[in-house]
C-alpha cells in the first residue's frame, strides 16, 4: 500500500496541484462542529475551488457506523461520483470516520486528511489506518486506506487549548520512547509547555519517524505494532471511561498506558528504578485531570481482553527492553498487568 | 488485488486444506434463515470442524449497514480475533454481507464464501466485491476484497426452486453475450428449463469466463465494466422495486436491463431486427412474473443518475456494437432509455 504524501512544504500550493492534477468532478468537506467554526473559515479563505460541506458531531464517542451512514446518505443525496474528492478537515474523529467513510463509499474514492488537531497531526492522519468504534470498543470496524495527501499546516495549532495540545504531544514522547537512539532525554529537559517554533519541528519530526515505520510494515503483520506501545493498556481505559460516559482523551490515556506498560518493562527487563520514575513523573503532565483508574480494574482486565491486536485470547504486549528497544508480542500476566494499574493510580 | 481460488474439484477437501495450513483460532459459519434450515445441516455433516455459527435475516432489504453492525457485534462479542475466519453460507445477499464484514471487522479477516444459489455462484461470490446498500440504492457501501476461497459445491442448487435457478441463469446468459465469440445461439437453442448436469458445466465455464475478466481489472477500472451489461438499468430497476417493496430477484431485474440495453444498444449499432427479438424472446423466460415497469419510468430514470458507475451526471452504459462485441462508456439520451423501457413493456 502506497503512503500517503505529506503536504508540509508549500501544503496549500501542493493540495491546489493535486486537483489540477485530478480534475476531481465534486469536492466535499466534512468538519465537525469545532472545526467547523474555528478552521473552515480560513480553509474558505485560502482554497480557489468550489465545494460542499458538511458537519458531523465531534467527539469519539459518534465514530461509530451510524455516523459513517448518515455521512454516507447525504453525500449521496449531493450526487457523490466515483471520481469525487472527500476532504476531513478536523482532529482524529473526523479524519478516522471520513477516510474510512472514502475507503468504502462506492467501494472507494480518493481522499484527503486536514488533520487539525496535534493528535490527528502526529497519529491518526498518519499511516492509513481508518476505523469507526463498535459497542464501545475502539476501531473495531475500518480499513486500510491511504489517502491522496496529508496536509499538514501548524496555523491549526493556534485553534487548540492547552488540553488539546498535550493530548498530541502524549504521541511524540511514545515515538521517544520506541525510537533508536531513543530521544527521552530531550523530552524530559524540556518539561512544559513547550516553545511554538520548536513544536513544530518536533512535529515534523514525529511524523518522519512514524513514516518511516509504516513504510516497512502498512499493514500491521510485525514491526508497526510497535506504534502501539502504551496504547494496549491505554486503549482499554480510553474505552472502559468511554462507556462510562467520562471525558477523557485518546492521549490522556494513552500516558496513563504509556506509564503502565513502562511499569511492566521495567519488571520484566530489570530497568534501574530511576528509568522508570523519571518517565512516569514527566508522562504525569499529560494525565487526565479528573479520571480516577480506581475501582476500573475489572473493567481494564475485561476491555484488554477485546483488544482486536489479541489473539486467541492472549492479552499481547509491546514492551521496552530499554527505552529505544521495543519488543513485540510479549505475553504479561493479569497479576503483572494489576500491579501496573496500582502504580499508575498512586503516581 | 489476488483473486480468491475457486474450490470446485473435491470443495470440501480444499477447504480442509486450507484450514490445516491457516490454523485460525476460530471459525465463524454466517448463514440466513434459508439456509440455516437447507444447506447448514449438510454443512454440518461433512465438515469436520468445531465453527459458531449466526443467522442474518434473508432478502435484499437486509444487506445494509444495520445487519453489518448486528454481525460485527455478534462476532466480536462471540471473541472474534485478526487470526479467525469468517465463512459464508448462502446467496447474494450472504455472500455480499459477510465478505464485506470480513473485509472491515478489525481491519480485515479472512473469508470463505460457500455460494448456495446459482446467482451468487455465477455472479455475487465472484470477483471479490462486497457491498451493502444504502437508501434503497445498490451497493453504495463496500470494499475489493478477496476471500480465501470459493467453494462451488452444485449439491446446493438441489434446495433452489425454479424461480431461483432462473435467477441466476441470467448472469450464465450474460456472459453468453458479452464474450468473444459469443455463445448466446447455445442458450437460444436450450431453451428452459436445461438439464442438471448440462447446467453444472456451463455455470463452470461462467465462473471461468467471469475469473479471467476479473483478473484483467479487478478494480473495474475500465475492462471489468463489460459484466454490468443490462446491469445499469437492472439496477435501477431493482431499486425502484425494492423501494416500494416489490418483489424482484437480482436475476429478473437484470433480464429486463439486457432486453433494454440490447434495445439501445441495437439502435444505435444498427442491429438486424431478427437479433434484438430473438434476445428478447428468450430472455422474456426469466422476466418476474408480478412486477410491471409501467409507471415506474421516471422512478427509474432518477435511480439511474444515482448509479455509482456514472460520472458528472452522465449516464454511461456498456453495450453491444453485436453480441460479443460490448463497447464502454457510453453515453445514451433519456429519450432512448424511454423508448428501451417502452419497448420491454410491449415484449
């Protein structure tokens, strides 16, 4: 499968090329209510085409295949063709629910992801995966997908709050992690918030090496599950509070994930204490505020077991040897798995 | 995109083969209520495997996105995994549905389709594209997608009734006339109903006929279209129909899309007159008995404009310069498709 390209550089200029290119006979935008009001305006502004819009409701818990239908419905109704463009412009939501809303509708048509959000910047958009949730379990339903282009401009960032920015950081500081040589350290000396010119080349970097792993492995058979470290765990909590019905991030759990999975590393590989603390104490940061795991325990145990990267009822793992060095399908055990979740809640 | 093997000589050993080399942690058997109650239970007895099995109401109006979602729940609280597989037991409907589950459910698992109408022997199990529908319109929702395998075991067309083997001779008599050299003088001179071990060897040489096509284009970039031949207006047809909850077979609709789109096709190559009537007189066999198209024609003309093959508002049609001779893409006025409906009325 063909990567998408990442339209950085000159990002309107290459999505303007792209339709000269196509000759696409319709264009539509999908936003959700945040974008838009806060990003369709400047899109309006700087696009010379035509097209329609439309809006879907935000927030994770309308990914769901409802939502793909009524989407669907009304392209339809709006005489979607084969050689139409479907554009998303907004955070992860959007960006899932519409490239898989295009890998499907009259079997495929192209597509392209304005990922507006630091999250969707540095993961969802990236990587073509696409997915809606199914009985409050993440991402049961998707494809496969790329898409025409991914336009990456860093005006969206201004959009953002505080809260929203942390929820993408959470991404870079796993690929710190992941990556060898691992780049933790510079992480850990940064602390937060951090300066704008330098976000957005951590960014860009963050995309790089995401890129890169996804190019060797596009559909997940070995080395991309790597991009899943601390989302096993984090996947569960994300969805046990989902169903709950509690507001939480897709990277605010996955540091509560990232900070577990550490915890089982630093068990089963023997890391020195100090590795483990000072990763937990900067990951803190980026904690949900008023989410509590306790008394979740049960329901963690239950969701990993869902968990569509298991196989044959085995709850499988990334782990790091050290920072740097992860290490695919490793089998933890329920009691190992308890203790993390005791560390995380007195963190 | 591989194109699924088909298992025709000892079907069932291949497909114990297949599960030996795969070793899936699970199976999955998805039938409807017909063939949970006709063709399961010799399902059961000749394989030697341990499978759950589910039933997803028969009929046309059931392939959408409801039924995907009911399935895909049932599957994954049943604890489907990346490594399980997922086999379809049924018609058109089934075989559409379930591939299309398999195609999406955790991103894609494997499938095998064991086709037990003639229709989706010939036609809907065939050539890897899966669909649901969508606001009463064909196939809006689906995915290219290759099963593991195509079991044709002609024991199942032993639990069909005439209607149904007519249903799906339709597609045999297509091919008939869209290959080069035609063979549709053969079926002029069979006649109906045709004898059963006659019928095995030609629904063989259409799954043949059809596979190499395929292979040629799998994404119906431009040869593969020629298999939609009366298909434009059947669909229609059949929307229009399921619509207002007529009953009409895939099959019937499409006979009357072939005697209108010869109609067309014989106006504007200049067909000799004895050819377009004796394609007529004998597709008239497989026509439904109840439904009229009288009063439907402007129904049919604006489901048309919805079909997923047209672009930018244009019509496009294949059709025929002569039998064996199908020409793409080509444009055709309403008043022509007005006066192929007129004719099929006066048939």
């Amino acid at each position: 499968m063909k990567q998408a390209s990442v339209f950085s550089n000159d990002p309107w200029g290459r999505l303007h090329s792209l339709l000269e290119q196509k000759r696409y006979s319709k264009i539509y935008v999908v936003c959700d209510e945040n974008t838009e009001k806060y990003c369709l305006p400047f899109f309006h502004s700087i696009v010379s085409f035509s097209y329609d819009s439309f809006c879907i409701p935000s927030g994770e818990q309308n990914k769901n295949l409802t939502q793909l239908e009524l989407l669907a419905a009304q392209l339809i109704q709006k005489s979607v063709d084969r050689n139409s463009l479907l554009i998303a412009l907004g955070g992860g939501v959007v960006c899932d629910l519409v490239n898989f809303c295009a890998s499907v509708l009259l079997r495929g048509i192209d597509s392209v992801l304005i990922p507006t959000s630091l999250m969707a910047m540095c993961d969802a958009a990236i990587g073509g995966k696409t997915a809606v949730n199914l009985l409050n379990y993440k991402n049961q339903i998707g494809t496969f997908y790329s898409a025409q282009g991914i336009l990456f401009d860093p005006i969206f960032l201004e959009s953002l709050d505080e809260r929203n920015l942390k929820n993408g950081f959470v991404e870079m500081v796993k690929h710190s992690l992941i990556e060898s040589p691992p780049y933790i350290q510079d992480f850990l000396s940064l602390g937060w918030p951090v300066e704008k010119d330098l976000l957005k080349s951590l960014i860009k970097k963050s995309i790089r090496s995401k890129t890169e792993i996804i190019e060797q492995d596009p559909t997940e058979l070995g080395l991309r599950k790597i991009l899943n470290y601390g989302h096993t765990i984090g996947h569960a909590i994300e969805s046990v509070c989902i169903s709950r019905k509690e507001d939480i991030l897709h990277g605010e759990a996955v540091a509560i994930g990232m900070v577990a999975e550490s915890y089982i590393s630093s068990k089963m590989f023997g890391w020195k204490n100090h590795i483990i603390e000072q990763i937990s104490e900067y990951l803190k940061f980026f904690f949900p505020m008023n989410i509590n795991i306790e008394g979740k325990e049960t329901e963690i145990i239950d969701a990993l077991s869902f968990d569509k990267k298991n196989e044959m009822g085995k709850i499988q793992f990334v782990l790091l040897e050290k920072p740097g060095s992860p290490v695919r399908d490793q089998k933890v055990s329920v009691e190992l798995i308890l203790g993390a979740l005791n560390y995380v809640k007195n963190c």
